[in-house]
C-alpha cells in the first residue's frame, strides 16, 4: 500500500514538473513565435505575390501569342472576304457565271489574296476556277452549307472537290438573274503552319484550329499525338472536370484562358484564343515544364532570397507548429471531454436523452439500409421501489442498471437513459434474424439475473419493447414509435416481458 502510495506521489511531482516545464516554455517561445509568425507571413505573402506576378507574365506571354496568331489566322481570311465581296458584286452583273469574264475575276481576286485556288459556281454547283477549267461541287460534302448561305461564310471542308486538297473555303454568295451563285476562295493549310512558326510557338506542344464542338480541324506542331480529327474534350477526360467544364465555358463565350490539364498522362498548360470566325478557337498545347520554366526565369531571384529567410525563420516556425499542437491537442482534449459530460446521463454514467437521440438519428441517416434493433425498457412498479425502499434505493437501482447493462453490448451500440425510468438500447448491424433473436434473448436474460442493492439484494425486472430498422420504421420517430407500441404490448401481457413489434418474431422466439 505504501509502495502505490509512493508511486502516486512521484507520478504527481512529475505532473507537476510537467506542467510548469510547458508553462515556463510557453513564455519564452510565444514572443518568439509571434515574430516568427509575422516574418512567415511576411514572406510568404511577399513570395505569393511574387509567384502570381510571375505565373500573370507567363500566362499573358502565352495568351499574347496564341492571340497574335489567332489575329494574323483571322486577318487572312477576312482578306480573302474583302477582296472577293467585290468581285463577286462585278460578277453578279454578268449573264453567265461561267464565262471568259467569271475566269477572269477568279484570277484577280486569286492575285490579291493568298487563295491557292478561286472558282465560281452556280445554284447547282457547276462553274470554272481561276485556270478556266469547268467544274463541279455538287457531289461534295459542303456543297448544301455553301449553297444555303446568304452571307459570306468560311468553311473548312476535308475535300475541295477539284485540288483533292482539305482547305479552309471563303464562300461568298453572288446574287445573279439565274439565280444565287457563289465565288469560293480557297485558303491553303500550309499557310497556318507558317503562321504558327513566325509566331514563337517552337518551344511550345501543339497548335490546332478548334471548332465549337471540340473537333480539331487543323494541327500543327509534334509535341503531343494531337491528330485531325480528334476531339479535345475527349482527349481531357483524365483531367479535372470542374477545370474542363470552365474552359469549355470560355471557350463557348469566347473568352481567352489557361487551363491546366492532362494531355497524354502529361501535364499540359492549355491556352485557347477566339479566332472570331465562326465558332472557332486555337488552342495551343504547352508542357508544364515548359511553363515552369519560364516562371522560374521569372522569379528565380526572388525564390533564392526566400530560401535564404527561410532558413533564417525555420527553427522558429517549427516551435510555432508544435506550440499551435500542443494547444490544439489539449483543447480538443477538453472539447472532448465538455462534449461528453454533456452528453452523459450523470446518473448512470449512460448517453443521456438529447445524446442516444442524436445519435441514433445519426446512424439511420448515413446507414439507411443497414439492419439495427432497437429496445425501449421500462422498470416494472418502479414508483413503488422509490414509495417502499426510498428515493435513494431507486436511484441505486438505476445506476446499477446502467453501469451492468453497458457491460453485455459492444462498445459501437447506443444504450441511454433517456426519461426516469427508461432507457433505449440501440444495436447496429444486426446481419441475421438469429442475431435478432440472440440479442433478444440476452437481453431478457438480463433481467432475469439483475440485482440490485448493498445489504438487501433486490430483483427488478422490466418490461421490454423491440422494433427492427429499417422494417418496422426507416426513421427515428417510426421506429421509436414502433418500439413504444411493443413496450404497451409487454406491460398489458403482464409486464416482466419482452415484446416485439412484429408478433411473429415473438412466436419464433418461442
């Protein structure tokens, strides 16, 4: 006995030390930590803002040139429709579209432009081009858009139908007595690759011409296994959703941005400019590393000076962390333990009535297909123990109580007080009607052995009421009202029973 004594009293010095060493301890390094602090903060807003303005240049370079190109792209064809909006008006004077005179207008408005091929066409798709040679476009696949347009129009079509060449076509609609005809203008593809070369997109991936649903029409560049044809929204389907669906809204509304996206199990920065003709857009492909690269250009400097306080700062950081632990660790701690004195029946040591509620709607609410019991019990004549024996006898048979039946459940399952008398024992996970019909039986043997008392060992017994979720109420009020229907059904049986909702697991119990 002297020898525990003993212990205890070395464990409580030791407490004590303990404590004084953290009280002396907070006082020399919370100074110091809120300097540390202010000097993190410091530098790290300072490196922040200088990371930002960094990532704002790079990412204004990389805009800038898509867009220079997209504008250069544009101005070409808009060229195209300047020259040939003329052209076709003088050709909408003249009784034939496929005359010397056609032929002729075809060559000067090829002369002008850098169309590699200018044919005009009537309704029915039939003219010459700029050599003099008939030909025909009724067959192509383009023929019906071109035809159907009543303003001038750029197309891209995979076959031009006479150069055996994919072109960008500039239709122009020229208003003859025959009726509606058209000069077309053929923009040559090579002319978008040189485009892309005299704009500082060497060191980048991949260029490509976009439509509005995502196809590409045209790829430049060997970077990435970008192909005609493929989709970009496709090809980001490994990538952050919410990333891609608000590209896809700027490109929609043709707004220029970055996005960063995966592109073949690569990290790709994408940037996408409106090229303001129909509803493409040109995106361009640039790998991460290229772009952190050139944002390390940027703020190189900058980094190697906040390495350098930081190392300064590091030790006084690593005590703020651990004093910001410590206080977190104790006050969860006393959090822990405010939440379960409230919670706690202080009576039987029991989840009180507000607590077994609570937590028994949180079970059905993230298990609502998962089987569980619950039992209401009520303490038979408990009114006559506190008349005949004392209020303090009842009270000792409520504690009793508490502190035995915790003991048979597992440590998951909700057991409360929840009025004078009664309590809830809530079972989870009840897998097999066997299981339902053992905890049943458990806990009726219970009370046939329960005794209570110091001197005078007193034998109450209760009546009990089972109800199974989600069968016999798939919330809390239904279950509980279940319950309670089988705890009236135990006290007009006679009370010192258990009673189940449903009768038929009473008779198979039995």
């Amino acid at each position: 006995m002297e020898k525990n004594f003993l212990l205890w009293q070395k464990g409580e010095m030791g407490k004590k030390m303990e404590d004084k060493t953290r009280s002396i301890a907070l006082q020399w390094l919370v100074p110091s930590g809120i300097l540390a602090m202010v000097i993190v903060i410091m530098l790290f807003n300072f490196s922040t803002k200088s990371r930002l303005s960094a990532n704002d240049t790079v990412t204004r370079n990389m805009t800038a040139t898509a867009e220079t190109c997209a504008d250069n792209f544009r101005e070409q064809l808009q060229l195209i429709e300047t020259i040939g909006e003329p052209v076709a008006e003088l050709l909408g004077d003249k009784t034939s579209l496929e005359s010397v005179y056609a032929v002729k207008m075809a060559r000067l408005a090829m002369k002008y432009t850098n169309a590699y091929a200018v044919c005009v066409i009537d309704a029915d798709g039939k003219g010459v081009d700029n050599t003099g040679a008939k030909i025909s476009i009724a067959e192509r696949d383009y023929f019906d858009d071109v035809n159907g347009a009543k303003e001038p129009q750029h197309f891209y079509v995979l076959e031009d139908g006479f150069k055996g060449k994919n072109a960008i076509v500039t239709s122009i609609p020229i208003e003859h007595e025959s009726g509606r005809g058209h000069l077309l203008m053929f923009y040559p593809l090579n002319n978008f690759e040189a485009l892309v070369k005299q704009n500082d997109f060497v060191s980048w991936n991949t260029v490509a011409l976009v439509n509005g649903d995502g196809t590409f029409l045209l790829v430049s560049g060997t970077g990435n296994e970008w192909k005609q044809g493929d989709n970009l929204y496709e090809m980001l389907k490994d990538s952050d959703a919410d990333v891609v669906k608000k590209m896809k809204t700027r490109i929609t509304n043709h707004v220029s941005s970055t996005a960063a996206v995966v592109v073949d199990d690569v990290e790709t920065a994408l940037v996408h400019v409106p090229v303001g003709i129909n509803d493409w857009t040109l995106v361009t492909g640039i790998s991460q590393s290229y772009v952190d690269r050139q944002m390390d250009k940027q703020w190189g400097d900058v980094r190697n000076m906040m390495i350098q306080l930081v190392v300064v700062t590091l030790v006084f950081i690593c005590l703020i962390v651990g004093i910001n632990i410590a206080g977190k660790v104790i006050n969860y701690r006393k959090q822990e333990q405010l939440e379960e004195k409230a919670d706690t029946d202080l009576l039987t040591g029991l989840n009180n009535k507000l607590a077994t509620e609570r937590k028994i709607k949180d079970y059905i609410a993230k298990n609502p297909k998962s089987r569980a019991m619950m039992f209401i019990l009520d303490i038979d004549n408990f009114k006559k123990i506190n008349d005949t024996m004392g209020h303090a006898f009842g009270d000792e048979v409520l504690r009793s109580l508490g502190q035995q039946i915790g003991s048979i459940f597992r440590a998951s399952d909700i057991i409360g007080r929840v009025g004078g008398d009664e309590f809830f024992i809530f079972l989870k996970n009840i897998m097999t009607d066997e299981t339902i019909k053992k905890e049943a039986k458990k806990v009726e043997n219970f009370f046939q052995d329960f005794k209570t008392g110091e001197y005078t060992k007193y034998s109450a017994t209760a009546s009990i009421g089972v109800a199974i979720f989600p069968e016999e109420g798939s919330d809390f009020d239904s279950l509980y009202k279940a319950a309670d229907q089988a705890l009236y059904k135990a006290k007009k049986r006679g009370k010192n029973q258990l009673a189940f909702y449903n009768d038929s697991w009473t008779e198979d119990k039995k």
